[in-house]
C-alpha cells in the first residue's frame, strides 16, 4: 500500500510543482555502483562526482540538451533531451553486466548504462525505460456512435510495471467536459474505481489526472491515468503496476509524466 500512497503523490506532484515553481532542470540519478561524473553536451553537469545512490539537479534554459555520463573510462550513449519552460527531464545510470569479458563468477564487472528512451509517438514526447510498440492505428466507435481512430502503444518490464500511450483522434472537438467522460470510460472498461482525481494541464493543454485501482484475475492493479485534449485529439497517458509488486522504479514512472511534452 505504501508504494502506491508515494505513486500517487509523485504522480501528482509531478505534474503540477513543475507548472507551478516554474524551473527548467535537469535531474541526474546514479543508480550505479560507481561513482560518476553527469555531462551536458560534452561537459561537466552539477557541481562535481556523484556517489552511488545519488543525485544532482542542474538548473537549465527551455531547450535540446545532450546528456551523458563518465566514470573516467567508460560513457554511457548520449540521450537527447528536449526541456519546454517549467519543465524537467531525468537522466539515469545503471551498471551493466560484462559476462563476455568476466571468467571469474565471483567477480563483477561493470559498465555504464543509461536506459532512458525519449520518443515522439504519434505527437506525444515522452521518456520511458522502454521502446514503446504497437500494431498501428484501430478504428472504433464512441458509446453514442461516432467513429474515431486510436493508436496505442505499450511497453513493460519484467515485473510487470506496464506504460501506455493511447492517442484517440475523433470526427468532431474532444472539449473540456469530455475529458471527465474518457476518464469514466476506462475505468469501467477495467471494472475500476477513481481513488483520486486532479485537473491539470499538460503542455499548456486542458487535462485530468487519476489514480485508479481494478482487480484482475485476484490481484489488484492500479493504474496513473491522465487525459489531455486538443482540437479532435485525446492524448493519453497510462502507467499500470500491480499493488504486490515491491521493485516498482518509481523515478521511472515519474518521469514518465513529468517528461511528456504535446507537439
């Protein structure tokens, strides 16, 4: 219960002290057992090394950044970032294993990793651990008959921890009042219940936050859900973890929201 209690209020907060304190940063998170040094386009980020376990922030301008990281023999592959007024983007190391060159079993190697995705999925900027994937655009009709197109794309790790990007286009303006009504329809599409509700705005665009639990097959999940509109389009935004799931990555999924961005 206690993971879900600090989902929902990283989910949150993330998605409004952003709008709301108006800072433009970086966050660099070492998840590594070594200690790093984080880059910024080739340089020096922060005020010097980070320890394993640690973190630093760096105060940027809106812009396209190149992010990386060095502990003074290996970098990791660069991760491009781009960061609109007011907003963040997260950046980690991992270690990765090296079996190919290691003989030894009670030996360890490690190299950097760094494991963030960003990529734009039909208009929706956002930054996962994952590629998302999906089979293409499906047609469908609304509850009172009107046709719309959606695109959905999905990604999981291993433990079960699932993110989803859904983009619904309709036939006519999706509107404020609707957002309520898109919201309703998933959850009872999961034989769900609302557990918590916001209104908020992503990339300036009218939207509503929810924490929503549904019970599938014995075990409970619950899901972040959050629905933007503009014009014909619903953008939105799902991340799914099963409430007895104790490794849930929860600066991923943070950053997940707080780094969506709508073109």
């Amino acid at each position: 219960m206690r993971k879900f209690l600090a989902l929902a209020l990283l989910f949150l907060a993330s998605s409004f002290v952003l709008a709301q304190d108006g800072r433009t940063r970086i966050d660099y998170y070492n998840k590594s057992s070594q200690t790093v040094r984080m880059l910024i386009n080739g340089n020096p980020a922060c005020t010097g090394d980070v320890m394993p376990g640690g973190y630093c922030t760096e105060p940027v301008n809106p812009g396209t950044y190149v992010l990386s990281a060095t502990n003074g023999r290996q970098e990791t592959s660069p991760f491009t970032c781009t960061i609109n007024d007011g907003g963040e983007c997260n950046y980690t190391v991992f270690d990765a294993q090296q079996s190919s060159v290691n003989n030894n079993p009670n030996l360890r190697t490690v190299s950097l990793q760094s494991v963030n995705i960003r990529k734009s999925y039909s208009g929706v900027n956002a930054t996962t651990p994952m590629e998302l994937t999906t089979n293409g655009p499906v047609a469908g009709t609304t509850v009172d008959g009107q046709p719309y197109t959606e695109t959905k794309y999905t990604g999981s790790v291993a433990n079960g921890d699932t993110y989803i990007i859904d983009v619904a286009t309709y036939n006519t303006p999706v509107g404020i009042n609707n957002l309520n009504n898109i919201t309703n329809y998933f959850v009872k599409e999961v034989n769900g219940t609302i557990l918590n509700q916001v209104d908020a705005t992503l990339s300036g665009l009218p939207a509503k936050l929810s924490i929503v639990e549904a019970v599938r097959n014995g075990r409970t999940v619950r899901y972040g859900y959050e629905v933007a509109e503009q014009g014909n389009t619903a953008y939105i935004l799902i991340f799914a973890s099963w409430l007895d799931v104790t490794d849930t990555d929860m600066n991923a999924m943070e950053t997940f929201f707080s780094s969506a961005t709508i073109n």
